[in-house]
C-alpha cells in the first residue's frame, strides 16, 4: 500500500532554518530591532542586557508542552474570563418569545453588566455556525449555505452524503485505486480556473440504533411468549451493540466568493441567480469526481438535512438527517460553555424526555504529528477508541498549486540540507528530527515533480467526543489522548478548551477551521495578471 510522510509540516522553514511560529520570529525581530535602535542612542550594556532578556521571555513563553506553552494558558485564561463577563459562555437560540423573556429577566436584573450578559445570550446562530446564512435552502434542492465568518473571507459550502470508498473486505487493488481516487478528486481543485478550492472529508461514529430491531420483536412476539425468550432477546441485543459502532461519511466542498467566482456567475444570470445557476454546474462537476473516486452513492443534501445533521451532532439523541421538523434558518439549541466543554440541552425525540450532551473537541494539527510515512488508514485508531459515546472526526483540506507547493518544498530542502551539513561540519550527529524531516522533504519535493499530476495541500483535522455526563466526557478524551500518542504518532491533541462552542462547528459539515494558505508572491502576481474573467466568455 502507497505511504505518504505527515507531520511536523504545518509551517515551511522560517528564516533561521527552523519551524517557528510567525508570532515568535516577530516578536524576536522586535527585540533586535529594538535593542540595536537603543544602543545606537547610547544604550550600551544596558540596552543589550534588556534585549537578551526580553528576547529569553519570548522564548520562554513560547515553548511547547502537553499543556501548551505559558501564552496560550495565559490567552485562554483571559478569553475565559472575556466571554464570561460578556455573557457569549451561553446561546439561546432567537426566536420572539426568547427574546421577550430575555428583555423581561434583563429589565428585573440587578445592575447593567448582568443585564447585558442575559441579552448577549440570546442569538441567531450558534457560536460554530456563526455568520451563517442559505444561497438556496428550497426543499428537494441541494442546499448551498453562505458563511461569512467575522474576519474570514465569504464562502459557500455543499455538503454531499456518501456510501464510502470500502465495504467489507477489499483487496490491496482495490484500496490502492481507491487512494489515488481520491487523490485525483483533491487534483481536480488544483487548477487556477477551479472554483471549489477545499474540501472537507466527515467520518461521524454512533453506537447502533437497535431500535428497529426491538420494533420488529414487538410486532412478531407471541403474546404468551415466555419472559425467559423475552430476556434472552434483550441480552442478545445488548451483547450485540456494546463496543460497536457505525460509521455516516459527509464529504463538504468550499467554494470562495472570490472576484473570478463572481465573474463567472454573472454569465449565468444577474445576481443571485447567477449565483445558484454557476452552483447547480459546480455541485454537478463534484459529485461526478466523487463518484469517479469511488464513493459510491453521492447524495447533495438539502439545507433541512445539513441542519438536522446540526441539530443532531448537538444532540446526539436525534436521530442524524430527521428533518420532518426542521428549519433551515434555526440551527442551534440550548446551550452553555465550560471551561472544557460544551453542553447541549436538546429533547430525546423517541421518549419525549430532556437530553443533555456535553462535547469536546481537538485540532489535530500537523506539527503534533510525528513527521513519517503512514498509510491512508493511520487515524482509523481514533475512530475505535472513544468508547461507546459518539465521535466525529472531520479534516479540512485546500490544495496548493503544484508550482507554488514545488517552489517551498525546495526551500525545505535547501534549509534542511544545510542545516545536516553544518552540524556534520561542527563533528555533531544528525538528531533524529533533522534526519526525518530532510527525508520527508525530499519525499515531497520528488511527489512535486512535473508530470507527476501531484499537488500540495494545506490540511487540519478535528474530533470531537460527545458524552452525557462530565466523568463520561473526561474518560472518552483521556482514551482518545492516549490512542493519538500510541496508535496514531500524533503527539499532542490541541484542545480548544475556553471556546469549545466554536470549536464544535468544526466538525459540522460546513467547513469551519481552516486557515485558508497564503499564496507565494509569484503567484499572487500570476493571479493578478490573469484577471477576473474573459470579456468574450459566454454561457449558452
């Protein structure tokens, strides 16, 4: 089976040779700048002596451990204390009656702060589908959602249902043309005149609904039947669906409304509608390259089937993809943040009784991944290792042109050579780490080569466990932490505690979480000559 070198790639080599963060290259430049402009003005030692120090805090405060570095336990516990003090740790979905209540508890509060933080609660989205909206939410239409998240650039999102590239048992043929389906399909949204520039790949783990099974004995049971058969039939169910799961896969494209996006809509029709009729093509051109892929059935589904899958993720309770009682325009329910979790307060609809579920999630980034050669199956670990709760793992992924993935590929290389020869200059060993990396580098750069139809990526993943009580939430994260380091290479597991709300969406099937990647200043340059559109282009 083909292996791919993963990890420790989340950032090309800086400009001292090594991999660290934008902000702590900054912030070193800032001190020798700062030092040298104080010395030039007479300074001396002292200026020199300050500039060390600040320069060892920087340091200092970005190191990295289990626990991240010292800066980000101090912004997480400042953002903490933020949205408690404004009151967005809770969101009660808007509707006139909340609102109303709202506006009546706000005006019996004692003081403006604890006014405003009851208003604050009450919102139209939930805090992982904020800026949401719908291109098109007609019933028995794919739904193409509109985000404009605060501070990114607009997009539109389609999520499409699918069967999964294996079933059963499957030969090393059959896996290895699956693979490269797959990497043709992410080829695809490679070339400059593509509109749909990520995709997001949604694995979702449940425990097995039995509840069809119990149906069928109630309908086919004798009424004398003996209470020993009876509770034979309930154990036999029971053994059945404990340590197992199913699996529900929604893949999710993303299109950008870039000036070209918008451009080539206009040829369809003026407005929004030229938006949709450009959207019906592109949804059409995806699914085909799904269905080139392998996936087997793909299925585009409505918005009251991508907020019920919402709905049900916050409340696992419900079934996924009911949509008799949804709508699109309400997505949220009930909730509110702990310092590391988020609760959910939702409805069972087969009992009728209240469901709580807490969840969690983390960013599995890919400088916490042990940079070596895995397969396409190296994360299924995770997927068997939350116990019986239910689990979503969802990675994100935008294609880098070739050229501009080929140009920083060699960086890494030159870098990374470099640094080899100087240490073996110096009589010192190669550390493992260097050694590694080189490898992979050079396994990057020789998958880049012209004619080779390979292009680079820009990737995150996310899991989130779900639980229903607190000890049942800390229990499924500590197996997954231990799972990721041991079965998976992946060295820490990012908890996005203090905003776990947010974090929730991105593993909802609208594609939150990525941090789109910033083109090479030759590129930029390129796109800029190429222009918006053709003047003569026209659709018929």
């Amino acid at each position: 089976m083909a292996t791919r070198f993963i990890g420790g790639e989340s950032a090309h080599r800086s400009f001292w040779g090594g991999r660290s963060s934008k902000s702590q290259t900054r912030a070193l430049l800032v001190c020798a700048g700062v030092t040298v402009v104080w010395m030039m003005f007479g300074g001396g030692a002292i200026a020199l002596t300050a500039g060390v120090l600040a320069s060892l805090v920087v340091i200092v405060g970005n190191l990295s451990t289990h626990r991240g570095s010292v800066l980000e336990r101090r912004e997480k516990r400042s953002r903490w204390r933020r949205r408690r003090k404004a009151g967005w740790d809770r969101f009660v979905p808007y509707t006139p009656e909340t609102w109303a209540a709202a506006q009546a508890e706000a005006a019996a509060a004692n003081g403006k702060r604890t006014a405003a933080r009851v208003l604050a609660a009450v919102r139209s989205r939930p805090d992982g589908a904020d800026g949401m909206g719908w291109l098109d939410s007609r019933t028995g239409h794919p739904g193409v959602a509109w985000h404009s998240p605060e501070g990114e650039q607009a997009y539109l999102s389609v999520a499409f249902e699918l069967d999964g590239q294996l079933r059963g048992a499957e030969s090393q043929r059959v896996q290895n043309s699956a693979q490269a389906g797959f990497g043709s399909l992410l080829a695809s949204c490679a070339p400059a005149d593509s509109l749909v520039r990520g995709v997001q790949s949604l694995t979702r783990v449940l425990p097995p609904d039995l509840a069809l099974n119990e149906r069928w004995v109630q309908e086919h049971m004798a009424a004398d039947a003996p209470d020993e058969a009876v509770a034979s039939y309930q154990e036999v169910l029971a053994r059945t669906g404990k340590g197992t799961f199913v699996q529900k896969h929604i893949a999710v494209g993303r299109w950008p409304l870039t000036e070209e996006f918008k451009s080539k809509a206009a040829l369809y029709g003026p407005g929004r509608d030229g938006w949709r009729a450009l959207m019906e093509q592109e949804i059409a051109k995806i699914a085909a390259s799904y269905r080139a892929a392998r996936y087997g059935r793909v299925k585009p589904l409505t918005a009251r089937a991508v907020v019920a899958m919402i709905l049900h993720q916050q409340n696992p309770s419900r079934p996924p993809l009911m949509v008799a009682d949804v709508d699109p325009r309400h997505m949220g329910v009930p909730s509110w943040d702990e310092w590391n979790g988020h609760w959910c307060q939702g409805v069972d609809p087969i009992t009728g009784t209240d469901a709580v579920w807490g969840h969690r999630t983390a960013r599995i980034s890919a400088d916490n991944v042990e940079t070596g050669e895995r397969t396409p199956y190296w994360l299924l670990s995770l997927l068997l290792a939350g116990g019986d709760g239910a689990r979503t793992l969802s990675f994100q992924i935008e294609v880098v042109p070739a050229p501009s993935a080929r140009q920083l590929a060699a960086k890494d290389v030159v870098r990374d050579t470099a640094s080899a020869m100087a240490k073996a200059r110096k009589g010192q060993l190669v550390d493992a780490e260097t050694d590694v990396a080189l490898r992979a580098a050079k396994a990057r750069a020789a998958d880049l080569e012209p004619g080779t139809g390979v292009h680079g990526s820009n990737w995150v993943g996310y899991i989130t466990v779900s639980a229903q009580t607190q000890r049942e939430l800390t229990n499924a994260a500590a197996r997954l932490e231990q799972t990721a380091s041991t079965s998976a290479g992946i060295q820490k597991l990012e908890w996005l505690d203090t905003f776990q709300s947010s974090a929730s969406g991105t593993t909802w099937p609208i594609f939150r979480g990525l941090a789109p990647a910033t083109p090479t200043m030759g590129a930029r340059l390129l796109g800029r000559l190429a222009g918006k559109a053709d003047k003569e282009e026209k659709v018929a």
